[in-house]
C-alpha cells in the first residue's frame, strides 16, 4: 500500500465527470487500499479517485468517529443512489481537496445507495447521518462536483481564492 498526493482545488481533474469501472482488476483493488490508506492517514472520512487523479468512479469512506472504536472501511465502485428521503440534514462538511475550509451544506437524510464491491458483486445499503453525508458528497466528487459547488457564490469564490493562494504558496516552498 502507498500513501498518494491528494489535489487541491481548484484542479480540473476534480471538475470531470468519472467512467465506470467495467470489471474488479488487481489494478482496481491496490487503487482502493492506496486510497484508504490515503484517507486514513490525512486523517479523513471519505477519499474519491478523482482526488488522487484516477478518473474512476469509486470512492472509500469509513465514517466511524469513536475513539478505540473498530474501523469500518468501505469501497463504493460505480456507486448510485437507489432512493433518497425527502427529510433532509445538514452537516458542516469540508473535504481533503479544500483544506481547512468547511461550510454547511444540506442533503437528504438517508440515502438508499446500489455499487460494486471488491468482491465484483453488487452491494445495497441505506445510510443514515454522517454516512448519508459523507457517501453523498463522495458520490459528488465523481461527477465533477465539490461541497463548495453547494453553497453561495460568494463564499465558494472565497474559498476557492484561499485554495489558489495556499497552492501558490506550497509550491513555492
Ligand atoms: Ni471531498
């Protein structure tokens, strides 16, 4: 397993909509331990191959917040949402590509989700809380699509100028 670079937005290789994953490879299976080791360490809830540069449609997420409490790894390939309730949450959210930025932001509350698993096989779970949060935004980011494209102009502009001046500044060190 290796640690791999994380993009920071802006980045058009996050704004692009991901291709499905026609078959579970070997290739498929160390790109989803890379990036749950990826994730893990940041530290993060959720990681989304576009974000380590893959244009793929899967993301991982373990949302299990407890100290001492068992990780729940988790790997979504060509995932889809089944049903979505018409109650909603919302949850500050930030994300590994956005460092250090976090705005509110509204979803469904439960999520009915179908994808692929490592295994090849399909998979359907209802999640609830911070895991409907955290699949949805993932979910998001293989679309193009980032938290901040969820709150004003205003603020996302903001944003996205700290994120320009934070990559300007990396790269000059
Ligand atoms: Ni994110």
């Amino acid at each position: 397993m290796s640690i791999r670079p994380i993009l920071i937005h802006p980045d058009p290789r996050l704004k692009k909509q991901c291709t499905p994953v026609p078959e579970v490879t070997a290739d498929i299976g160390k790109l989803a331990e890379d990036m749950l080791e990826t994730m893990y360490d940041a530290p993060g809830v959720g990681l989304a191959a576009p974000q380590v540069g893959v244009n793929k449609r899967l993301f991982v997420m373990d949302c299990v917040k407890e100290d001492g409490a068992e990780q729940r790894p988790m790997v979504l390939i060509n995932p889809e949402i089944i049903t979505a309730s018409e109650e909603t949450n919302t949850y500050e959210e930030g994300c590994l590509s956005i460092p250090e930025q976090f705005g509110d932001v509204t979803r469904p509350k439960l999520v009915t989700m179908r994808w692929m698993g490592l295994d090849g096989k399909t998979h359907e779970d209802e999640f609830d809380e911070l895991w409907a949060t955290c699949a949805q935004h993932e979910l998001d980011h293989l679309n193009g699509k980032l938290f901040i494209d969820h709150l004003g102009s205003i603020k996302r502009q903001m944003i996205t100028r700290k994120m320009v001046k934070l990559k300007r500044e990396r790269a000059r060190a």
